[in-house]
C-alpha cells in the first residue's frame, strides 16, 4: 500500500506540492434526489430530509446545488441535472449524489423508485462516466441500496449505501443521520472544517447503530462504503480492508475560512507551512506503534504546539 | 398370548427389581441389574438400563421405541416422562404424561407425573393432580409426598409434616417423606437425626431425597445449606448427576466459579445436559468478556465494552450503599459483596432459573448480585441505581438472619430502601396496584410470601412487592427503624412472621392488617377513588392533543396532574402539560411542570434533557445539570451528547470535579467527535487546577484532530 495515500491529504502536501490549496478553490456539485414515498408520511419525510441537506450545503461556498423532490424528482431531470456537471464540472471538483427514497432489488438490478421509469444504478452509474470530475461520491440512503454497490463502484468514486444487500428490504433510518452529518459539527472529527466522505459515513454509520441499540430493535440496515473500484463494500473501513482512502479525501462539505485564506497570497505561505506540519504529524503518528512511548509524546506535543502558533497567524 | 403377557410381566419384574436395588441403596447391585436389563430384549427395560447409565441417547431410543411397541400402555410413557422429568425438561415431561392420560384416564402414576411437573414451575396444580392421583389410588404415598414438598416449598411446614406422615402411614420406606421430615427440622436448626436415622437403614445412599432437601433451602435462599446437602448427596452417590449439576449452579451462584465450572462440565461429559447445566456452562465462558474490580469491600463485574463509562457510577453507588447499610444494619457483611452488571438480558435470566416469583431486573444470592445493565433495557424503563441498593439491601437481610428473612419482609425492606435513599427513586404507585386496592386484593402479612412464590393473578408479584414496600413504610413511620431493624433479627431466629408481628408490634397479624390497610388507605384514597375517572380523561386528553387547544390541555392536564400525581409514565399529564406551555411560550410553566416531574420519579430522558435545557435556558446551569445527572442512574450508555451537555453544565455551574466525571464519560462513550471529547476534559482539568491532565489530554485531542482551534488555543495558553 502507498503510504501516502494511507495518511490522506496532510501528507500528499509534503509530497505532491499545493495538491491542498488547489482542491481548496474546486467547486462541490450536489445533486439530491427524493424519491417516491409510497405514502404521505414517506413522502413528507424524504422531501424534507432534501431539503434540510439543500440547505446545509448552499450556505457553503462554491457550489453548485441542485435538489429535485416529488414530481420533478423524474429520471429525465436527474439526468438532465447530470449533464449539467458533464458540461461544467472540471477533474479537481467534487460531485456528491445522493439519493433519499425507496429503493428496489429484484435479483439482477438494484433501481430507485421515482415518478415516472424508475432510475437503474446501471443507468446512473453509465450517465455518471461522463462527468468530468474524478472526485465523486454517490450516497444512495434507500432500502436495497447495496446492490447498488457493484453496478456504481469505480476507483475513482466513494459509493456509500444504508443497507448490506438487495435483500434488506425495510425502509432505512441512515439516510436522516447521513442529512444530520452535513449540519452537526461534531461530524468533522478531525476538525479541518470540512466534513469528508468518510467522516460522514462514519457518523451515520455510528447513529444508526446506536438507534437500533437504544430501541432495541434487530437492525434491518447494516450500511456499507466502498472506494476501491473493486470490493463489495465494508461496514468499517480501515487500513485492514484497504477501504476509506479515497472517502477520506473527498469533502462532503467545507466550512469556508480555509478556502478564504487560500484565496489571499500572504496566507499561502502560511497555509503552506501549516500543511506541511500537518504532514510531520500524520507521518508520525503512522510510525506511532515503532515509536518509544515518551518519544512520540514529545515530538506530537513539539509539533502540535509548532501547528498550532501557524494557525494563530493564519487567523490572524 | 397368556406368554407374552406372562413375560412382559416378569421383565417389568425385573425393572422394579433393579429400581428396588436402588432404593436400597445397594448401588452396585442396582448397577448390574440395570446393565442386564440394557441386554433384555425389552425397550421399556433396555431404556430404564441405559437411564441408569446416563445415556440419554439409548434411554431416549428404547422408551421411544417402548411406547411404539406398547400404544395402549400408559407405563412407557410415564417413565418416559420420569426420565425428562430427572433432566429438567418439562415440557416434554407433560406431553409424555398427558398422552398417558389419554391412553388411561385418570391413570395415578400420569397424574403423579403432572403434578412434579407443575411442582417444578412451583405451580398450584400441582395439588390438584396430587389430590386427583389419590383418589384413584389412596396408596399413592409418593402423592403425599409431592403434597409435602410442595408444602414445603410454599413456607407451610405443618402441612408439609401431615402428608409426610400420611405417606409413612402407608408405607414406611417412603424415603421422600423422611428427608421432608428430616428437612422440616434442619430448616428449625434441629438435627433431624429421629428421620435420617430411619432414612439410612432404608437407603444409606439416598442422593435424591438430599437433593430434594437441598432444592427446598434454595428456595428459601438458603443457599449455603443448600451447598452443604448437594455435597452430602454426591457423596452418598458420586453418580448421580442431577446433584452434582445443582451443586455446580449453586456454587457459581455464589461467585465460586472455580469449583463451579468443573462439577458443571462433568455433568456435561457424563451426559446430563439440561438447559441449566448448558446455560450456566455458557455464560460462564462468557466471563472472559468480563473485568472485575476488586476494592476494600466491594468486587463489581462489568462487561468490558460497557466497563470504562460504567465504573465510576456503580462503583460509586456500590461503595455508598454498602457504608450506608453497614451502619444502618449495624452489620458489617464477613466478606466483599460482588456485583455483576449484565447488558444481555438473557445471561442475567440465566441466574435466576429455577427459582420462584424472582423479580426480572436483579436477584441476589448471598453476596453476589446479579442484574441488568441499563444497556440491557429500554432507556427510561429501568432505574439502575435504586435495583442495585434494593439488591444491597437483600444482601444484608439475608446476611442479619443467616438466609432465615422471608420473602415479604426482605423484598419490603428493599423496596423501602429504593425510595430511602433518594425520594426520586423507586416505583411509583403503579395502575396494577391500584386496581389491586380497589378490588381489595392484598393480602394478609400472615400470608403475603405467597403473593411472591404463588401468584394467583398475573400481576400479583408486582403488587405484593408494593404492598411489602408499603408495610415496611408504615412501620418505619409509626414504630421507627429500630423496630424494623428487631424484627428483622427475630426473623433470624427461624420465627414467624404472626409471631414476629405480635412480639414487635404488640398486635396480632389480623389487627396489623385492619390498621395498615386504613393508613394505606387514606394514602392512596384519592388516587384509588379517582382513578377510573383519570383514565377516561387521560385517554380524551391524548386524543385532543392533536386539536392543539392548548388552554383546553393545560386545564385539563393541571387537573389530571392532581388526581393521581404518581402517574409519570409515557404520556403522563405532567409532558402533556410542559409541551402545552412551551406552545404558549410559557417556559416556566413547562419548566415547572417538568421537574414536578422528575421529582416524583419520572424517568424518560428525552423529557429529562427537556428539563435541563429550559433550566439552563433560565440561567440555572446547576439544577439543569442535577437534572440531566437523573439520567446518569437510569440510562448512562449509549448518549455521548447527555455526558457531554451534563459536563459543560457542570463546568459553567462551577463544579469541576463532575464535569471531569462527565467528560470521561462522554470519552468512553465511543463520541464520533473524540477530538471535541478530550478537549472539554482537558477544559474541566484545567479549571480544576490540574494542568498535567489537562495537557495530556490536550494531546490527545490534537492527535485526533490537530488543526481543532480552540484546543490549539488553549494549548498555547498552558504553553505560555
């Protein structure tokens, strides 16, 4: 495995230059879909898990949104709204599809219930090739969602679902935790003000979890992230899988005063020398197991203390 | 066909030879004598030989094979249903019976059969098929003595010693109703040797009648004498399985797990695989999942996922109860009282099998408690801390009278002490109770251990533990605890409760009755009366909600509020109302509302987190923490946010060592956010002075989370 790709953005900077700083200024196209409800209360419940993510994201900075509900919500639009980002995303910018609704699985195709022809993973996955940006992730929260995995996944795209399999048929709770992530702070667990993939999918993950464990309900969901291309998917993405890598650099959502400070060339210097600590540091703690105990201590507590009077003139 | 009846009668000959042999106590002979029958070309015989030998397989083979061969006998399957009967399994025991029932009407050894089944589930049917088995057959002594100990198991001696009797009457050697004989005096302190001594020259190896014996003093949680008689049973009969089965059960019981598991696993090996035989065998490889702590007084087991965030508040409330009984019970215990806190359900209810009208959330055996985890419950339907001081205060009736208390007088006590030491705590008066006291269904002290160990209507455990409660609060009031404190003792002497009643209360039982019963009256007397009427309009209440009328719902509620104030559950006027004045923006009004109703025991912690956040909306940081700190004895696990909230409330009210306690909490609570975790740790460390600590846990959060600023700002202040 490569170890910078093992320890995400921080260190790529050591390596690869301002790769940071330019991803910094890329735009997030959001395209969220809520699907048929089969029943008012369904219906109400998605339309507003949409729009509580619509609003999340729009008061972020460079963005493009785009959330279809109820009629509009028809497969002609998504993939109208998919040529769009075709026409005008570029490689450095981020596509974040998700779906909310009911999802089917009838052995062999996993589709989304829309008005109108349901929308296939084959289908969304052969319109999403041709988007220029390498950087996607499709967030599929509906029933069924697992057998979306396989016809959706691609080295280059974070594909994230409520369920394990087709066959987990029950309507699903992840998709009003994965919503929560975009709006609740403690999302972003490594506190770089943006919230990636993987930390998304890892607070809907844990929520969900722990709704079923508190109303002490057998679990009809068992999500799953899946980043390599290649794998069907896992619950705990981690070095031992080889899964999580591509989520981990992928910002769902960014809170601003970075991309603020990029923009402005006496912080670059800056936010140049910050990302290079944050380098030293995450190289250290991946030698952290062969490094002496009282050592290690020393020279984190030496460069978070470095790290942290950086940031002091970053802000001020 | 005069043969084949001739010879069938000769082999069943030979089956009661063999079993005669037994009972004798001639083991070795038994032993041949059962071998030969495994080669005697009779299945009913072949079954008895190879039940002997413990091979359950073969046994279960031939008698399968003996009823097939015999349709139109009943004895097949009666000794079918003997045998499962011997190996616990019931259920399969009264089909068995049943179907002999069918074959032969009112056939007395199926009757017999019946009624040891129904004795197991401690059941009064069992007097009924044991009545019903003598009138068919007036010398059915073992009718008697199935009557004698259930007699005995339902805390009713006397009669007990009448149908021993009777079963000696007609026949001497009726072993059962020596040891009940002998097992009435041991229970008085007596030697019983008049009955032993007659016992021994029948049977000098008579495991069984001392396995009997010893069930009956774990019943009556005896369990240490209990112990001693197993012991006494193996080895009379090393063999014998399902002793050394129950010895095994018993002993783990009693937290000595190491000479536990091996008497459990020989059992296994040797073939005797009942539910609790297996069941104990697998929570017991479930303790490597387990850590214990060991302090001065006190060993607390606790799952090892769950063990960090729930250490501190059991070992708190453990240490507290047990310095809070040993002055109270003037009682200092002779060793440590060890708790084990199970967050499945079903490893506690392994603890509890095979024992009678035993409460579902926690169960003591001598020093060793067992309960639920809150993890293992719905959150607000268990109240953790009051089960683990009702469970302590077991440990110490039990340990006052050397496991002599009876049931009503121990649970009483308990339940006192739940609402002892926190007003807030303990069960309300609940709507089953209530219609308990409106149908006049409680009992006589006299007779209250029966509403625990024979319930006569589906909810009479939990009504007997209200009024047991209750009894104890009335005399607490009106005599003081000293007195409480001199009956328990006198019941340590083996005494009665109408004697104990008499010699403490200076009343008969009758007339305690009359008195208590007008003191509980006038206490509930408003609630009883209007209970009827409070539930028609709280259902109208719940169904206008939706019409929003909120003036409507804050009367009606207000008023609701006051006819049975004790209602807290779901949907209780005191939410009702708090969400009505939140609708009319009157947040003192919820705000009162609500901690009325914490204050009388309400315990959901959704509207417990509503409480604190209007309190700390109001400015009031302190009493918005004490409010979300109820959630800590009911519900700690599995909310992060709570331990959070409760922390920084704490550390705004000025109380930094709870705000320590609260962080750790939200640390070991497995937050999402475990950068934000360590950094209000490190905050409450340092307001508390302690700048080590929270340096160190500083760094913890910034390895987590190295460009988190407010933990980078604060770093570089304790840098300067």
């Amino acid at each position: 495995m490569d170890a910078a790709a093992e320890m995400g953005c921080g260190l790529r900077i050591v390596l690869l230059g301002s790769f940071c700083a330019t991803v910094l200024q890329a735009t997030t196209w959001y395209i969220t879909v809520a699907g048929l409800g089969g029943e008012p209360e369904y219906e109400t419940r998605f339309t507003s898990l949409a729009m509580e993510l619509d609003k999340a994201v729009r008061s972020t900075p460079d963005v493009k949104v785009t959330t279809l509900t109820g009629s509009s919500a028809t497969k002609a639009r998504i993939e109208a709204v998919i040529d769009e980002a075709v026409k005008g995303s570029k490689a450095d910018d981020v596509l974040v599809v998700t779906l909310i609704g009911h999802g089917t699985f009838d052995g062999t195709n996993y589709k989304f219930n829309i008005p109108g022809p349901d929308l296939s993973a084959a289908e969304l996955a052969g319109k999403l090739e041709f988007v220029p940006s390498r950087r996607q992730v499709v967030i599929n929260t509906t029933s069924a969602s697992g057998a979306s995995i396989e016809p959706l996944r691609r080295d280059y795209r974070t594909v994230i679902t409520a369920t394990r399999a087709g066959t987990e048929k029950n309507a699903t709770v992840f998709g009003r935790f994965l919503v929560e992530a975009f709006r609740d702070p403690s999302a972003d667990s490594d506190k770089n003000e943006s919230v990636s993939a993987l930390e998304a999918y890892v607070y809907a993950d844990q929520k969900t979890t722990a709704f079923y464990e508190t109303q002490k309900r057998l679990a009809t969901e068992h999500p799953l992230l899946e980043d390599t291309g290649k794998g069907g998917g896992v619950r705990a993405p981690g070095p031992d899988n080889g899964q999580g890598l591509l989520a981990r650099q992928l910002p769902l959502l960014r809170f601003g005063s970075l991309q603020q400070a990029a923009r402005s060339p006496e912080k670059q210097k800056l936010l140049a020398q910050r990302e290079g600590i944050e380098g030293q540091i995450d190289k250290l703690k991946y030698e952290k197991a062969a490094t002496p105990a009282d050592e290690y201590r020393k020279r984190l507590g030496a460069l978070l203390l470095q790290l942290a009077r950086v940031q002091e003139e970053i802000d001020k | 066909m005069k043969f084949v009846v001739l010879g069938m009668f000769v082999v069943a000959a030979w089956g009661q030879d063999c079993r005669n042999l037994h009972r004798h106590g001639k083991l070795n002979e038994a032993k041949a004598c059962f071998a030969k029958l495994t080669q005697s070309g009779n299945a009913l015989q072949m079954a008895e030989g190879y039940w002997y030998q413990n091979n359950s397989d073969q046994a279960n083979n031939f008698f399968r094979a003996a009823v097939k061969a015999q349709p139109k006998n009943p004895e097949p399957r009666v000794r079918w249903g003997r045998f499962y009967l011997e190996r616990n399994k019931r259920e399969d025991a009264a089909a068995l019976f049943e179907e002999a029932l069918e074959v032969q009407k009112d056939y007395a050894p199926a009757l017999i059969g019946m009624a040891l089944v129904m004795a197991g589930g401690f059941d009064p049917k069992s007097v009924e098929f044991a009545e019903k088995a003598l009138q068919q057959d007036p010398k059915a002594y073992e009718a008697h003595e199935v009557l004698a100990r259930f007699a005995m198991e339902d805390g009713n001696p006397t009669e007990a010693a009448v149908q021993a009797d009777k079963a000696l009457a007609i026949s001497p050697e009726a072993l059962d109703a020596l040891i009940i004989r002998a097992t009435i005096d041991w229970m008085e302190g007596k030697p019983g040797t008049e009955w032993t001594d007659r016992l021994h020259k029948v049977n000098p190896a008579y495991a069984e009648g001392y396995t009997v014996s010893a069930r009956i003093f774990v019943i009556n949680r005896r369990y240490e004498e209990g112990i001693k008689l197993y012991r006494k049973a193996l080895e009379m009969n090393p063999q014998y399985l399902p002793a050394r089965s129950e010895l095994g059960v018993n002993l783990m019981r009693l937290g000595e797990e190491d000479e536990a598991k091996p008497m459990l696993e020989a059992a296994y090996e040797a073939g005797f695989r009942d539910a609790a035989t297996v069941n104990t065998l697998k929570l017991m490889d479930t303790y490597k999942n387990f850590v214990t702590l060991r302090t001065g007084k006190i060993i607390l087991r606790l799952e090892k996922k769950e063990a960090d965030l729930l250490r501190p508040y059991f070992q708190a409330e453990l240490e507290r109860a047990v310095a809070v009984f040993e002055k109270k019970y003037e009682l200092v215990l002779d060793r440590p009282v060890q708790l084990e806190v199970y967050p499945n359900h079903e490893d506690f209810a392994v603890r509890t099998m095979g024992l009678p009208g035993l409460g579902a959330l926690g169960v003591t055996f001598g020093n060793v408690v067992a309960m639920d985890s809150p993890s293992g419950r719905k959150p607000g339907s268990f109240h953790w801390a009051s089960t683990l001081w009702h469970e302590l205060s077991h440990v110490y009736a039990l340990a006052a009278t050397k496991h002599r208390v009876p049931r009503w007088f121990t649970e009483g006590l308990a339940v006192h002490e739940e609402t002892a030491v926190d007003p807030e705590w303990g069960d309300r008066l609940d709507p089953g109770a209530i219609r308990a006291l409106k149908d006049k269904k409680l009992l006589p002290i006299a007779t209250l251990d029966k509403g625990f160990t024979r319930p006569s209507y589906p909810n009479q455990v939990i009504v007997s533990y209200f009024q047991a409660g209750k009894i104890c609060d009335y005399i607490n009031e009106k005599w003081g605890w000293q007195t409480l404190l001199a009956m328990l003792r006198d019941f340590g002497t083996g005494a009665s409760t109408p004697v104990v009643v008499e010699r403490h209360l200076k009343m008969k039982p009758e007339a305690f009755d009359v008195e208590f019963m007008a003191w509980l009256g006038k206490a509930t007397e408003s609630q009883v009366k209007g209970f009827d009427e409070w539930s028609k309009r709280l259902r109208a209440l719940n169904a206008e909600v939706k019409a929003k009328d909120f003036d409507k719902i804050i009367a009606e509620a207000e008023g609701l509020r006051k006819i049975y104030p004790d209602y807290v559950e779901p949907g209780s006027p005191y939410e009702l109302l708090a969400d009505a004045y939140l609708e009319k923006k009157n947040a003192a009004g919820a705000m009162a509302s609500l901690n009325e109703y914490a204050k009388v025991g309400g315990r959901r912690p959704s509207t417990l987190k509503q409480l604190a956040k209007l309190l700390d909306e109001a400015g009031k940081p302190g009493e918005a923490a004490r409010a979300l700190e109820r959630i800590n004895f009911i519900y700690p696990v599995q909310d992060e946010e709570m331990h959070r909230l409760q922390g920084d409330l704490w550390l705004r009210a000025g109380n930094t060592d709870k705000a320590i306690r609260e962080f750790q909490a939200a640390t070991f609570s497995k937050p999402i956010d475990a950068a934000t975790s360590y950094y209000n740790l490190a905050r409450a460390y340092r307001a508390a002075g302690q700048l080590d600590l929270a340096r160190e846990n500083l760094l913890f959060a910034l390895e987590a989370a190295p460009s988190f600023r407010p933990a980078q700002k604060l770093l570089l202040e304790l840098s300067k």
